[in-house]
C-alpha cells in the first residue's frame, strides 16, 4: 500500500501558531545535540521499563517478521528497554535478534529483563550517526520512533550506517512520528529547534516526517520503498475526556540485489 498524501489538513489558526513560532537560539540547538545522550539515559532512569507499551501490534502491521525463511535475524534499532524485542521473541522463539540503543541505562535494562537470553538476543550501546555497528548481513532491520529522536543533518549518515548491516534482498521496517501529529502541534512557543524538529520538557527531541522525507533518505541508501502510509488513531484521554489525531509514518523498504 502506498500513500503519501497528508491525512489532515491545518485550521488558519494552527498554520499560523506554526508560521510565527520561532527556533530556538543556536547556543541551546548545539547543546541539546550535545546532551542528547545524557537525556536520553536520564529519562531511562526517571521511567524504567514503565513508560512505552510492550509492541504487540508489530507482526500484524510487518507479516515478514513471521516468515521463518526471509526473516531469521533481526536487527532492532533504538531498542530501549526491549518493548520490541521480548515481544517478538515471544511470537518467534526461533529468532536471533541484534538490539542497540544510544542509552546505555536502556540496554542495561534490556539485559536485566527476566526474559533475556543472551544466546538469542546480541543487546548493545550504539550511536548510529557513527559507522560503529559491529553487525552485518541481518535479514530485517526495525527502525521504530527512533530516527525522529537524532538530529536531521545526521539522519542520512545513521540510515546509510544501519543499510550497511542488511543483506541484498532485507527490510528495513519504520514506524515514526508524521507531520502535523498532535504531539507536533501542542508545542508551546520556545520548544521549536526547527522546521519539523522539537525538543520535549525532557529535553528529548522530535522530528515529524513526511513519506517524502523518509522515502528519500532511504533511496539515497540504495533502499527501494515497497510500501508506505500514513498511519492515523485517534488517542483518548479517559481522565480529560480528549480526544486526540495522532499521525504516524510507516514504511517498508528493500535493499537492491
């Protein structure tokens, strides 16, 4: 399924909230870059394994992660704690998975998980921005709600890296933050670094993609988009009575024989 046209369309006062917002000052973009690590590895300490959902929902929205024949190995980048992972393990027990995260707290936690095994799972710190992935040949690469987090003139250098580690013929499969998500548009003045890229409370960062964006950064790599939508929910708030447009990208690319 291929789709690229945006799912929602802004109100005059969203587009205007968005056109008189501006960046942040040079000095606090440079050292959110700088940090980016550390707030990383503080949010791991504030929330522990409680705070993402386990993804149960990853095999139904990528059937090719059940195909014992295509895909053997998995590569799962921006791993966190193993919201990806152990759930995947459970559905395919035969699977060999690579798991690395920027955070080292996030991969300490994915080595304390009682389901670990490390003769199934390879879990290991890595910035992706550096050619450092000591990993090749893998069948499927999972890139999901990590690329957003990095900074977009970095973004092409971390997609070339992790294509490197795929075989002729793997997958990458994508899940990220789309433009105009309602995370994107309940930013206050002052979190803006720029255009489609922000900086939570946290100090943890956001960038909001467009199919197009993403389909070039992958074809810059060799990788052909095979399939690509815009992915829409609807997010209630029971305690507040909200509810709220959440907008996601999702993307599946092959490598070229």
């Amino acid at each position: 399924m291929m789709s690229s046209v945006l799912p929602r369309s802004l109100t005059a006062e969203e587009r205007s909230k968005l056109e008189g917002d501006e960046p942040v000052s040079a000095f606090k973009r440079d050292k959110l870059e700088r940090e980016a690590k550390r707030n990383w590895d503080l949010f791991y300490k504030r929330n522990t394994d409680h705070f993402f959902k386990d993804r149960h929902w990853l095999t139904r929205e990528f059937p090719i992660l059940l195909d014992k024949e295509e895909c053997k190995t998995v590569m799962e980048v921006g791993c966190g704690v193993g919201n990806t992972v152990y759930p995947l393990l459970e559905e395919r027990p035969d699977l060999f998975v690579h798991a690395c995260d920027f955070s080292p707290r996030a991969v300490d936690l994915v080595k304390a998980h009682t389901s670990h095994n490390p003769e199934k799972i390879n879990a290991f710190v890595c910035d992706i921005t550096t050619p450092l992935l000591d990993v090749s040949s893998v069948d499927v690469v999972t890139m999901i709600f990590v690329l957003s987090a990095i900074s977009p003139d970095k973004m092409g250098g971390a997609v070339r890296n992790v294509c490197q580690v795929i075989r002729e013929g793997g997958r990458v499969l994508f899940r990220d933050y789309g433009l105009y998500d309602h995370a994107m548009m309940r930013f206050k003045p002052g979190h803006k670094i720029s255009d489609h890229f922000y900086v939570r409370q946290d100090g943890t960062r956001a960038y909001y993609f467009t199919i197009e964006e993403v389909q070039g950064l992958f074809a810059a790599c060799g990788m052909e988009m095979i399939a690509s939508t815009y992915e829409e929910r609807e997010t209630v708030n029971k305690k507040e009575g909200l509810s709220v447009p959440r907008v996601f990208v999702q993307c599946q690319f092959v490598k070229k024989c």
